[in-house]
C-alpha cells in the first residue's frame, strides 16, 4: 500500500514560502482578528498564555479558497499556549467549539492546547472545500463531543489529512447529557482517503461507571466510518478508553486497503464498561498488524467484547498477524475469505516493562513473542520506530525486543546497575544506579530517530549509589513533544539503552 506524502512536503513548506505573512498574537482580541483576517500564504504564532474565548475561531466560512495556512504556537511548548471555550457541558452560541475549518487547503495546527468546550475543540467541514490538514503536537482536552471531528458526509471530501505526536484525553468523565456520551478522539465521517493518525496518545475516552447503560457509551478514540481508502493508524497508545480503534462502526458503513499496525491499547485492572480493542466493520482490504491489545477482562458483561473483532459481509480479505493480545480474536460472520494467523491471545502483564504505567514493552522472558513473527512487508518498524526485525527475526506486537527493555536493568556490564522511573515521565524523572567501581558515566537522552537530545550527566564518578531527580522544566533542550524517547547509558565506554514514553 502507497501513502500520498507529496501533501506533507507542501504543508511543511508553508514556512519557506515567498511573501507570506506572520501574525503574532497575545490576546484574544488580536487571535480572533487575525483569524478572520486569513488570507492564503499567513502564518499566525501565538504568545504563551491562556485565551478564553467567546467566539468560535472560524477560519474562511468564505465562497473563496484560500491556501497555506498554519496557526503555531510561538514558544513550541504546547501546554504553554491555552485555547480554551465555555467548558464542556456549558452551551455556548457563539462558541460552540475553539476552532470551525471551511474553505482552506494546506492548514497547519501544532504546539497549543484547545478544549473545554460544548462541542469539538477542531471541526473540519470537507464538504466547505477544506483539504490537506496538518496536526501536530497538539493537546485536546475535555471535549463536549469528539475532539477532533472531519465532516465528509458531502461533496467535497478532505483527503489528506494527519494526526502526529498529539496527546488527547480527559482530565475526568466525559460530559453526560442525561442520555449519551457522543465523543471519540478522531472521528473522519463520510469518506475522504489518505489520512493518516500516528505517534499520538489517547486516555479516558469513557463512561463514568454510573452510566454504562448509556445510548452511547463513548466511541473508539480513532474512528474512521462511512468510506474513504487508504487509511493508516499508526504507533499510537490508547489507554483506558471503552474502546480502541474503528474502521466503520456498522453495516455499511465501512472503510477499505487501510492498515492498523504498531499501536498500544491498554485498560487497567477494575475499570469497568469496557469494549473492543480493534474493530473492523465493513472495510474490505485492511490489514491489522503487529498490535499490543491488553484489555484485562474489561469488558461491559454481557457485551461478548474480543480483543479485536471483524464483522459484516464486505469485511473481506483481511489480513489479521502478528497481534499480540489478552483476549480473542472474535469473526462474527464467516467466509469472509479473513487470514488470521501467527496472533498470540494468552498475554498477561507480566509480559510487558511495566504495564500498569503503560509501558507496553517486551521483556527478555517473553519468549513466545520474540523472535517468532511472520514477516510483513508493510510492517518495516516499531511503535518506537526502531526498525524491525532485530536479529533477523521479528517479534509479536507493536514493540520490537531490544536487550534494553527491563523494568530494572541489571546490565550485562559488570559492575553497573540501574533503575529509572516513573515511566511513562510527566514533571520529573528519578535515575538511581550502582557502580562498584570508579567509571566513565555519560547518560544521554535520544528521540526515537537517533538525535541527541540533551546530556544529563558526563563525569568519572566513584564508586557507590547514586540518585539523581531531574525535573522536566529544569533540563535544557528537554523534548517538547510526547512520544517515546531513549536513555543511553554509557559507562566505561560500554552501552544500555532505556527507552520510556513522555506523557506531559
């Protein structure tokens, strides 16, 4: 399967482009006047600070077009620039949501917060002529309905669209309205094709345990229904949400040729009113691929809920391998010419570095997924985008074993031991090690690609114990971005290597 990505490279030029306008804003009034003022080629960078608004930012509810457009937090620290509405569950006229898309093709959102709001904190009309959107580095909070919602239910369509290294979530229950919950995280309604949802993180897209009975009991954080082709779903972690990811939610209401590969889902232990991990509903050609799916027996009772599911009769040749899971693996009607092998159903957490924290990662004793998956020519990395296969021989599910992945690394280094945690990191993060004898230490910080990031210790110590708390805001060049990164240890020379996820 092809990706377009010739309209990524022309969202990112948006910045290099001949001409083109920057707006800087620091208050509302100055937000909302640059917004209505768009014109194709502008770039609006906004201050750190918190804007309350009373009007929904509309971008070019206009007859005419308009091309280029990117809104960007100024400073890169998405927490630092605030977009916020009445507050979810408080009905607003004039702002019903932070952000309304029409008429625009090449838009870009990255590095703010938007959310507390009646309905979405971004809605895009494809059927206004909206087409190739870009977001990037945002968090979404506490949306009155799906926080990120792409109307396609006429013509045009937006094709083209990506989702990148976004945190989404709830700070608690969603908003009840006495009958329903209608959310979900991303929800691509009424076609379009190409869009794209990777490196992001989910949580508690759910209902409160008062009201499981609900008409609606909360969507699938990635929700992609009633046609278009060519979706990818991609290294993204969902925890605790009812439900994980949707290709269509009914009997004709399907999407087809799409892949779902390297992703986390994960519920914890108790929560209650739970559904299906990956669900695949009229979507013929789709392919599920090489993910972890640890649900812990969450399910609503009754509901008969699987770790991933196939049903209706145009789910035709899919292709469901290399999934490592908890529970089963449920085709609701058959002959439906469906491939299903080399799936593991049998998982428990002690499988994983630390899975009440999250952190989906194999360990060494994991023996029944290491080393033992099909080879997948669409399959080429891991949700840590560490290529696979290491060894030359692929694992089960979305993380790809290296010898770093323990919850506590005893190093095959003589003399050297330890420990970093919490994990996944929010404000801080605690180094605690061991040298027997006097050593050479560097400790680095790597993105997932190999860039260094920062150096947080490069000293010929003595020997003993050692404990080190860094926190987050006190470290130069500390990544901005949730996703996962890397601790590379270096000691006398000799290397291990700690991977952990930054949720904050």
């Amino acid at each position: 399967m092809k990706y377009n990505i010739c309209f990524l490279l022309s969202i990112l030029c948006i910045h290099y482009i001949l001409n083109a306008d920057i707006i800087t804003v620091s208050d509302v009034y100055s937000l909302q006047s640059a917004i209505g003022e768009l014109k194709s080629n502008d770039t609006i960078l906004i201050e750190n600070g918190i804007y309350n608004i009373e009007n929904t930012l509309v971008i070019n509810n206009k007859t005419e077009k308009i091309f280029n457009v990117a809104i960007i937090g100024k400073s890169g620290k998405r927490d630092s620039v605030r977009i916020y509405s009445s507050g979810m569950g408080v009905y607003s006229e004039t702002a019903p949501h932070v952000f309304a898309v029409y008429n625009v093709e090449n838009l870009l959102f990255q590095d703010l917060t938007a959310g507390r709001t009646y309905w979405h904190p971004i809605t895009v009309q494809g059927n206004a002529g909206c087409d190739i959107v870009y977001f990037k580095n945002l968090h979404l909070i506490d949306a009155g309905e799906q926080f990120i919602k792409i109307n396609n239910k006429e013509e045009p369509k937006c094709d083209n669209g990506v989702v990148e290294g976004c945190l989404i979530e709830y700070t608690d229950y969603p908003y009840w309205d006495g009958d329903s919950y209608y959310t979900q995280g991303v929800d691509k309604i009424g076609g379009g094709d190409n869009w794209i949802v990777r490196d992001c993180i989910f949580k508690n897209i759910r209902p409160h345990p008062d009201h499981l009975d609900a008409a609606d009991g909360a969507g699938a954080p990635i929700t992609f229904w009633q046609g278009g082709t060519n979706n990818l779903i991609e290294r993204n972690t969902i925890i605790n949400c009812r439900k994980g990811i949707e290709l269509g939610i009914s009997d004709g209401t399907g999407v087809a040729n799409s892949i779902v590969r390297n992703n986390f889902i994960y519920r914890e232990q108790g929560m209650v009113g739970g559904d299906i991990g990956i669900s695949v509903n009229d979507s013929p050609d789709s392919k599920i691929y090489n993910n972890t799916v640890i649900l812990n027996n969450t399910f609503n009772p009754g509901s008969g809920a699987k770790a991933i599911e196939f049903r209706f009769k145009n789910s035709t040749n899919l292709e469901i391998k290399n999934n490592l899971c908890d529970g089963d693996i449920w085709e609701r009607v058959s002959e439906m010419n469906t491939e299903i092998s080399n799936n593991i159903y049998n998982v428990d957490e002690s499988w994983f570095v630390d899975a009440e924290n999250y952190d989906l990662h194999l360990i060494s004793t994991a023996l029944d997924a290491i080393d033992n998956g099909l080879t997948l020519n669409d399959v080429t990395d891991d949700i840590d985008k560490q290529a696979r296969p290491v060894n030359g021989l692929y694992d089960i599910g979305a993380d790809e074993f290296t010898s770093g992945e323990t919850s506590v690394l005893n190093s095959a280094i003589s003399n050297f031991s330890i420990s970093v945690y919490p994990n996944p990191v929010t404000e801080f993060f605690i180094i605690n090690y061991h040298l027997s004898i006097p050593s050479k230490v560097k400790i680095d910080i790597y993105n997932s690609i190999g860039n260094n990031i920062t150096t947080l210790c490069d000293a010929y110590q003595e020997a003993g114990n050692y404990y080190k708390k860094f926190s987050v805001g006190t470290i130069q060049s500390f990544p901005i971005q949730l996703g996962f990164y890397h601790f590379l240890f270096r000691v006398n020379g000799e290397c291990i290597l700690r991977k952990f996820i930054y949720v904050k």
